[in-house]
C-alpha cells in the first residue's frame, strides 16, 4: 500500500525542490553571491525526492480510497517540512519550530506568520512566501494528479480528497480537470498581477500579492498588508480577485467548455455574492453612523475586509477590530463562513450553509405540516439524505476541532480570548485573529513551541476540511 504513496511524495518534493530554483535564482541576481540557501534547499529536496521515487517506482494500476487519503496527507506534511527548510537556511527564522509554522500557513493558504518585521526579509524570502500560498491554493496533490500522467491512472482518490467539487465528471478523465483547473488559476494569478502593476504597485509587489490573493492566503510582502499602500484602486482590485479566488474553479471550466451555467454552482455563488452584499452593507452603515466615517469610504473599508474574512484570505485595509468591540465576535463568525466548493478558500463553505439552511427550514415546515414532504434542496437542485448527514458530521467535527484547540492553547495558560480567536483563525485557514495580539497590526510570534505545533496541525486540519485526516487514524482504516 505504501510503494504508490512514497513514489508521488517523492514526485511532488521533486517539483518542491525545483520551484526552489525561482527564489534561488532571485537571490543570486540579487546578491551577486556563489551560492544560495534556496539552492543547498533545492538540491536537498530534489535528491530526498528522487530517492523516494526511484526506490518505490512500481506501476499502478488503480490507486485505492485508503491510498488516496494518504497520498493527501503524506504530501501536504512532506510540502510543510522541506518547505521550512529554506526559512532556516536564509536565517530568515532562527528556529525549527517558527520555521514550520510559516511554512504550513503558507501552503495550507493560511496567512498567520510569526515574522515580526516582513519589510526587512530578503526579496527571496519573500517571494518563497508568496510562492508557498500558490501552491496552496492550488493544492498540491491536484498538481501531482494533472503532472503523473505516466503513472498511467486518473488520480480519482487524490482529486477527491484535495477538491471537494467533484460531483460530476466534467471531463474523461481527472487529469484533465486537474490542468484546466491549474490553468485557470495561472491565469486568474497573471491577471491579478497585471491589475495590481497597472495601479500603481510594484512589479515585484504585484506578483507576490497575486499569488496570496488569488488563492485567498493572505501573505503580504508589507508589514501593514494592503493598508500600506492607501490605494482604494489597489483595494478593489484585491478585492474583485479574492471574491474570484472563493468561486469554484470547475465554474470557470464549465462556462469557458460549456457556455453555461451548472444550477448547483451557480446556486451557491449567487448565496455567496448575497452574503457578501449584504454583510458589507451593514458593517457599511455601522460604521457611517456610529464612527461618524464617510458613508462612501465606509462601504470602501466594510466591502474590502469582509470579503477577505469571509473568503478566510486575510488581506486587511484596516484593523477592524478598532471599529468596536462587537466586531471581533462578528468577524471571527464570518470567518466561519467560506467561499465556494471547489475553491481556493477554507473554512466551512457556503454549500454547506446552504445544506444546513434547507434543512432547517425543512424541520420547520415539517412542524406544521407533519405528512408534507419536504425535501432538501440548494436552489432547485434536491441533496441526497447521505449528503446532508455528511455535511451535519463535517460542521459538528469543524467546530468540535475549534474547540478542542481553544481548549489547548487555554490549558498552555493563553487567555481564552486569545485561545479562541487563535483557534478560530488556523482552523478556518483565515490567518488574523479576532484578537489584538493575533490580529491585522499583530502576529503569532509570541505563542510558546508546543502552541505553534497545534496551531500548525490546527491548520493542517483546516486545510484538508478534517476528516481527511481523522479517517486515517481509525481503527478500520489500517484493517485490509
């Protein structure tokens, strides 16, 4: 069972080792020195990779569904670990521990960073961040599903695991859904780039920024995120493109294939563009009246950080918890909210808000009218009892795991508050808390070694929507 899963890592530590190169390359052109640290990175990783693959290259003929879980989870902790490694090289973090934090929250699309002053890190480093949160947007394992054709299956399990939008085939077979999907988010990260540059950022800002923003991670290369450029062209642009990054990437595959519009998709973007609307309007409004704030620059403040909370991004303009103190409990449960199936984003997601909002209203009705059938449904699209009772189990684990890392880091002696919004935050993969030392001007240097190793496997969690990891340490998953 393990020669299939060992041979993939190894693959995918391999395109870890040479994306290395990218920074490497940035660093000796900068420097003008004999060596880099991203390169001793590099030719470590390729070589541990290539030694994985050649000494457990075997031909396979289908890839299991206890396989698939684990070429998930094997991947995305192998990616964290080497990925740490060129932090500590570049003395950019002096220990393991800070190390591997900023290396889960940058592929897991977090955001959280324990790096006090990011202004004075080496251009190398900083890109490498950037470039950490595009290949966690992206996912790692849909880029080794799209690149191991010779592999000779379609990485059905691994898809599966890493993008929960699979509820119909939109092509034969995955690999090409994989690539359509990498394409698009090229694309979507060259655009980005583009719209940035021509309002006025730099073009090194630009691309770092595209990379965190079209896969809703939240990196920045400046100490006060967006809020340092004071552009509201640069805001909206950041903005237009997270909420793009929160829609599933098969809608753009459907409606460039297809010229349509699949019901329960579109049933879920349309909730969302709703939510966002009308969230913005009311923290718009709060914040005209009761801040006495222009109501245009207000809407402008509400829009931008309400969109990067939801969509769990984590980009801030301002720190919203200087808006009163209400806002720190409004914004930690809009983190709770997501994007889209299918998306870059984290947290619960909006389809299963859906699911629970039908649900309820079906136990209601069914109050009043007990012989009534009342079916669940998103939009006109009924969901099957087995989908329903998924979506309950998964938001009852999602918030069980918030609480059980609240109660961690509370048992570590954090204030509760802290604990909470810490644990909130790395779960739902938004990165800024909903307290001042975790928060837009603040970071998670602070936390002790064992709070980072929770908040790391917290992350993890979120990032892999728990029970991915949860299955394999079951008594019945290791029974042949």
């Amino acid at each position: 069972m393990w020669q299939p899963v060992l041979m993939i890592d190894g693959f995918i530590l391999c395109v870890l080792g040479v994306s290395m190169l990218v920074p490497a390359g940035l660093d000796l052109y900068e420097k003008t020195a004999l060596w880099s640290p991203f390169l001793s990175a590099s030719l470590a990783t390729i070589f541990i990779g290539l030694s994985l693959f050649v000494s457990n290259k075997v031909k396979i003929e289908k890839i299991s569904l206890r396989q698939g879980y684990l070429i998930t989870f094997v991947c995305w902790v192998s990616v964290a670990l080497f990925s740490a490694v060129p932090l500590i090289l570049t003395g950019a973090l002096s220990n393991i521990t800070s190390a591997l934090f900023e290396s889960v929250s940058g592929v897991t699309a977090t955001g959280a960073t324990v790096i006090e002053d990011i202004e004075s890190l080496p251009r190398s480093v900083l890109l490498w961040r950037s470039m950490l949160n595009g290949l966690g947007g992206i996912g790692v394992v849909i880029f080794a599903v799209a690149m191991l054709p010779f592999l000779g299956i379609g990485g059905m399990q691994m898809f599966a695991r890493e993008n929960s939008d699979t509820n119909d085939k939109l092509m034969p077979k995955f690999i090409d859904v994989a690539k359509w999907i990498i394409g698009v988010y090229l694309s979507l990260v060259l655009l980005c780039s583009l719209c940035l540059y021509f309002c006025g950022m730099g073009r090194f800002d630009a691309l770092n920024h595209a990379l965190s923003v079209v896969s809703t991670a939240g990196f920045s290369t400046k100490n006060a995120s967006i809020a340092y450029y004071n552009s509201a062209l640069i805001e909206m642009v950041v903005a237009f493109f997270m909420v793009l990054g929160a829609l599933p990437m098969t809608f753009y595959i459907i409606l460039f294939k297809k010229h349509e519009f699949e019901p329960v998709r579109l049933g879920q973007i349309r909730y969302f563009l709703k939510s966002v609307f009308w969230f913005s309007l009311f923290i718009a409004l709060y914040l005209s009246f009761s801040n006495h704030i222009n109501f245009f620059t207000a809407v402008r403040l509400a829009l931008f950080n309400v969109i990067s909370t939801m969509t769990t991004t984590g980009l801030s303009s301002a720190d919203y918890l200087d808006w009163g103190a209400w806002t720190a409990v409004f914004f930690a449960l809009l983190s709770l909210h997501g994007g889209c199936i299918g998306s870059t984003t984290g947290s619960i997601k909006v389809m299963r808000w859906q699911v629970l909002k039908s649900y309820f209203n079906k136990i209601l009705v069914s109050s009043i009218e007990p012989n009534r059938v009342v079916p669940v449904k998103i939009g006109e699209s009924p969901i099957a009892d087995k989908a329903v009772n998924s979506v309950f189990v998964y938001i009852f684990s999602f918030l069980a795991t918030i609480a059980a890392v609240a109660l961690l880091l509370n048992l570590m002696g954090y204030d509760f508050s802290i604990s909470l919004a810490a644990a909130v935050s790395t779960v739902t993969n938004t990165g800024p808390g909903a307290a001042a030392s975790i928060s837009a001007s603040g970071n998670y240097a602070f936390f002790s070694t064992p709070a980072k190793y929770v908040l790391s496997a917290a992350m993890l969690l979120g990032r892999l929507e728990i029970m991915t990891v949860l299955v394999i340490f079951t008594k019945s998953f290791w029974k042949k």
